[in-house]
C-alpha cells in the first residue's frame, strides 16, 4: 500500500513539475523566496492592524512567530526521521523531472507548506468575521507550495502532508489565543 502511495506520489510530481517550461522558472524562483512576499506580510498586518488595533496586531505577530517555530522544529524532527530525497536528489527519478532548483535536505514534509498553512488557517480562524473574503488568505500556501512541486523540491505528498499539519498547528494555537483574549471572540468557533 505505502509504496503504491509513493508511486501515485512520484508520478503525479512528474506530471505537475513537466508542466513548467522555462518561460516561468524565473516567476516560480521568485514566488518560492520568502522575502519576496514581504509586501504581502505587511499588507496582511496593515489590514489586521487597521481591524484589530495595535496591541492586539503585536499579540498576533507574537503568537505568529510561536506557532513558525514550533512548526519549523516538528518539519525538522520529521525530515531528519523519515530522511526522505528530495527529487531533486533522488537519482531514480531526478532525470525525469524539471531540475530548477537544488536543496540538499530532507523533503519529507514540506516546511513551506506547513508554516504557510499554519499562519494562514491561525489567521483565517481570527479574522473571518471581521474581514470579507478573508478565505482568500488560502491562495498564498497554494501558491507558495505549488512552487516547490515546480521546482522539483518537494513531492505532492509532502505538501499535503504540510498542509495537514499547519492547519492543525495553526488551529490548535488558535484555540490558546482563543482562551487567552475571550474577549475578542464572542461568536462560537464554526
């Protein structure tokens, strides 16, 4: 059964990364860089700030980096015990795919579609009903993560497997925050 997944999990790879041509390595270069998205964050906490106020933008941004880190250690503990190739560096498969980018460490699962995920469902689980359309905070670790499987870093699986855990991260802290500021959350959590 597990290696059927893997399989499924490598061709599908084969399949989303053969999609690229190299017009658009360079946009995904870009929209895989975290400092890139810098604008983003600080529309993100303009918007949060101009809702919320600026004590309560700074308790979120402390919770934020509590909840990146916590999800950095976990992917790190998990890479460094299942020590699963990259594709980029798995000579099975490396000559199949688009080789854009090189990273030399562990890509099971993927760090970027955890943090993301998390940071997006934390925030999503606070903002919903303050802000309209908030939902719309789930394009980014979509994007984000879909430039890993472009690049030839990470597995399809690794990315779901990433999204599983930050939004179970991002969620479990919500529900800390939640106890700790009560009164900024009157409605009942869906």
């Amino acid at each position: 059964m597990l290696e059927k997944i893997k399989e499924l999990d490598t061709s599908l790879l084969v399949y989303l990364n053969g999609l690229g041509s190299e017009k658009y390595d360079s946009l995904w270069l870009i929209i895989t860089n975290q400092l890139y998205w810098v604008p983003f964050f600080l529309f993100l906490f303009y918007i949060i700030y101009k809702k919320l106020g600026g004590k309560q933008t700074l308790y979120i941004l402390l919770f934020i980096a509590i909840l990146i880190t916590f999800t950095d250690q976990v992917t790190n503990l998990v890479k460094y015990n299942f020590q699963r190739l990259r594709p980029c560096n798995n000579p099975e498969i490396s000559s199949h795919i688009r080789l854009v980018l090189m990273r030399n460490s562990y890509s099971f699962f993927s760090g970027h579609a955890a943090n993301t995920m998390a940071v997006s469902t934390f925030l999503f689980l606070i903002l919903r009903n303050r802000i309209k359309y908030f939902g719309f905070i789930f394009l980014w670790p979509l994007i984000f993560a879909y430039s890993r499987i472009y690049l030839g870093v990470h597995y399809p699986g690794d990315i779901l497997t990433g999204y599983f855990f930050g939004a179970l991260f991002g969620f479990l802290l919500f529900l800390v925050y939640r106890k700790l500021k009560p009164q900024y959350f009157p409605e009942k959590l869906v």
